[in-house]
C-alpha cells in the first residue's frame, strides 16, 4: 500500500471525482478527512472508506466561507495532527448565458470553485510548511484554458486555479498562520 500512514483531506468528496478519489487513497492506505456541504453528503464516502478498513473523518463545511474552512482544517489536524495531502476538488456546475447571467449565479460559482481553493490552501499551508512536506492538488479543467458557451463563469474560475498551478517558491510562502480577523 503506497499510502499507508498518510492522512489526505480532499473537498467536494461526497460524490464524483471528489468520493473516487477520496476511495482510492483509501485502497493505497490511507486514513481520509471527506469534506462536503452537510454530514448527509459526506456519510456515503465515510461509509465505503470504513468497509475498506480505513479511518475516514466526515468534515461538513462551506468550503466557500472562511470561518467553516478553518474550522474543518482544525478539526482535520486535531484528529491526524498534519494534512500529507489537500485535494482541492469542491465545485458546482451550471450552464447559464452570460448576458442573462444573474449575479449570484457568478458569485456562486467563483466562490465554490476558486475561493475554495485559497481558504483551503491557505489555512493547511502552515502545517505543510512547518513540517516542510505536504502536497496540495487542485481539481481544475480543460475548459479554464478554452471557454464554452454558457460556462463563463465555470471557465473563468478554472482558469484562476489553473493560473496558480505553477509551484511557488518557499520565499513567497509565510510559516504563520493566516489572520482570521
């Protein structure tokens, strides 16, 4: 088992690519935190991970929010005392025209699919960063690099994560925790 010991948190895991991979570092070992917006969407995957014979942590949150992200990485770190992996993967997807867009259908979308993936990062950055090891995977697609048609807004937040994708250098990465002010 490649991962065994390992202890990855990965959002957006209560169904789709988010419970696949939430399963799979399962099956190589290790122990998973399954983010989602309610315990309801997360009990599956806790569920499946646990008749694999691994420790599963259900972690309902508004990955959007700051407070409910904080709060989750806490709790993560309470129960594993370190994030070896973060896969960034929470997301929504919905088609609308963008000249008959309403605005918080675009707020909506920015917010789950790019917020997310700041706060996230941002809050289990310090841990991987004072352990000097931890890797950070962010879920992104093709479309944030080509566009579509009614997607403008799923292609202009995908392009932001993929506009970050590039590793940063140490030097640009603080060791204190972010302000929660």
């Amino acid at each position: 088992m490649k991962l065994e010991g390992k202890v990855p948190l990965v959002t957006g895991a209560g169904r789709g690519i988010g419970r696949e991979i939430a399963v799979s570092f399962a099956l190589e070992g290790a122990s998973v935190g399954v983010n989602d917006l309610t315990e309801e969407r997360t009990s599956g995957t806790v569920a499946k991970i646990g008749e694999l014979g691994r420790e599963a942590l259900s972690l309902p949150a508004d990955v959007s929010e700051e407070r409910p992200v904080r709060e989750m990485v806490e709790k993560f770190l309470e129960r594993f005392g370190r994030i070896d992996v973060l896969v960034n993967n929470a997301g929504v997807f919905d088609e609308s025209p963008l000249s008959s867009m309403p605005v918080p259908v675009w707020d909506r979308m920015i917010a789950t699919n790019l917020r997310s993936v700041f706060l996230c990062t941002r809050f289990a950055l310090p841990s991987m960063l004072e352990r000097r090891a931890g890797r950070i995977i962010n879920v992104a697609s093709q479309l944030g690099l080509k566009g579509a048609p009614d997607l403008v807004h799923y292609c202009a937040a995908k392009s932001g994560i993929l506009g970050s994708r590039k590793p940063w250098p140490l030097r640009w990465l603080r060791t204190t925790s972010p302000s929660t002010a």
